[in-house]
C-alpha cells in the first residue's frame, strides 16, 4: 500500500532523518554513528559529521534520502536484518531493487572502522547502480574494528545467497564495493572468503570495486579488480594501490586502477569533482566479468 510522505530539506536535522515516518524502526541505521539520534546537524553541513571524507555534497546526500523516502512510500521493504540476535540493533542491510533476477552488489562504506559514510558513499552510489538494473545492498557493520566488521559482510552475504530466491535476485556474479576501509572489507572477503568469518561457503564475487583504500595483501586467487583514488588524497597512498593493482595483473587477475585529478580522499559518487562518471566505469569492468563467467558457464 503506498503512502505520502514530504521530503527532506537542506534545513532539516540529522535528527529529522532519524525521526521521518517513512524510516520508522530503522532510522538511527542510516547515521554515521548511532549516538546522533539526537544531533542537530541540518543536512546542509552534514559533511561536519564525515571528517575523513571529502566532497560531501549536501545535496548528493539529500537527493539519496528523498529518493529512499519514495521507495518506503510505495510500500517496499527497504531495511533488512540479518542477525537474530543483538547485533540486529547496530547492523543491517539496505536493499534497493533493481531488474527481477538481476545480479547484486554489496556496497561497504568507509570511516576508519570509527564511523559509517553511508549517506555520502553508500546510498547515492546504490541509487546509480540501480538506475543501471542491477539489486543493491548497503551493509550497515560494526564500527570499532576491521575484524568485526568483515564478519559482519559474511554474515550479510551469506544471509543474501539464502534469501536470494524471495529477494528475486540472481546470486551468480555479484560484485564488493568499498570505500576506504569498506574497500578493505571488500578487498578481504575477495581473498579469504566468507567462512573465513563465520559465514557459509559461497562463490567469491565476479568482481571487487576498491575506493581509495591502503590494503595491500593479495594473492593469486583474487578476484577482478578495479580500483579508484583521487590524486589529492592525504590518507591513501596512490603509490600503495598501484602497487597492489600491478601485482594482481602479474598473477593474471584482470586488476584496473583509475587517478583522477585534483580530488580527496573519500569522493563518494565523484559528483561536481573530476571523479564523476567512475561508477559507469566501475560497473561496466564488473560487467566484463558477467559475461565472462555466463560464456564461460
């Protein structure tokens, strides 16, 4: 049953996000932080509250809630649980639906393990993505350490492949998308898999989309790479992704890094900034993968 709900402004609160009826029960999971319950923040200077990310546009941000506000309103299930116990109350996923048994992405924002950037780098990049067909998830993890939080992507993906039926999604060829310390998650679960943390044996995803992140490890077994940084980045060093990338292509994984010009760390969708249209880049090297694995089947 659909319903009307008003929009968002610049001039509403970040405790007017966590408060809208349209996100009733799941509010506070779209805040970098769940003691903001209460913040005052209006979403004009929402960029005050991800100080490791650059480039947050206000209206990028704003765009994403009012776009999530319409999904709720016709009457789609937007946020899903994926443990039983109390986790459930600091986890979870956002799925935003794309064509019927469709592949599926796994978005992991970033924030230095120490908050979630999902209003900047998650929801805008999952509405992009979906625009283009395919089903989005945005994880919602532990904050606090890199541990937990890839045992929380185990988890959710191992709770996606089993409701992939209901979901009426496709689990073959899937792709891990991050950025910053979401792009080490993604980059992790490449490597080692989910039964590495607790999660049931799947297939390893058909491609891993890595944004500015310092991971270094890989191994012959690596998924697809593509890799993206802003050449103003004061945290990643450029010098470190080449590295990983050019050490991953002598392995014979099919690995891409992008540099872009006069952008910082954590560009989110790249929006106003020389990084816009990455996603388009992004998604069609996972493409490359679809086909391969479907011609190859």
């Amino acid at each position: 049953m659909s319903r009307t709900f008003r929009h968002l402004t610049v001039n509403d609160t970040v405790r007017d996000i966590v408060c809208h009826p349209a996100f009733a029960h799941f509010g506070k999971h779209l805040l970098p932080r769940s003691d903001y319950v209460n913040n005052t923040t209006p979403i004009r200077d929402i960029a005050r509250l991800l100080p490791l990310h650059r480039h947050v546009q206000a209206d990028v941000v704003l765009r994403a809630l009012n776009q999530m506000i319409d999904i709720c309103a016709a009457g789609e299930l937007l946020f899903h649980s994926y443990y039983d116990d109390h986790r459930r109350n600091i986890t979870g996923l956002f799925f935003f639906r794309g064509k019927p048994n469709a592949p599926f992405a796994v978005i992991c924002p970033g924030g230095g393990f120490v908050y979630l950037g999902t209003l900047h780098e998650g929801f805008p990049l999952a509405l992009e993505i979906q625009q283009k067909g395919y089903n989005v998830f945005v994880l919602q993890y532990r904050v606090g350490g890199e541990h937990s939080a890839c045992e929380d992507l185990a988890m959710a993906l191992s709770w996606i492949f089993q409701h992939a039926e209901t979901l009426n999604i496709s689990s073959q060829c899937y792709s891990l998308w991050g950025g910053s310390a979401g792009a080490r998650m993604a980059a992790i679960m490449g490597t080692a898999g989910t039964t590495a943390f607790g999660g049931k044996d799947i297939p390893h995803p058909a491609s891993v989309i890595t944004a500015y992140t310092a991971y270094q490890t890989c191994s012959p077994y690596d998924p697809p790479t593509f890799a993206v940084i802003g050449d103003k980045d004061h945290i990643v060093t450029i010098d470190v992704m080449k590295k990983r990338i050019q050490l991953l292509t002598t392995y014979g994984i099919d690995a891409a890094i992008h540099l872009y010009e006069q952008v910082g760390h954590g560009f989110g969708t790249g929006e106003g900034t020389p990084a816009a249209g990455w996603i388009n880049d992004a998604v069609r090297f996972w493409e490359k993968h679809i086909h391969f694995r479907a011609s190859n089947r």
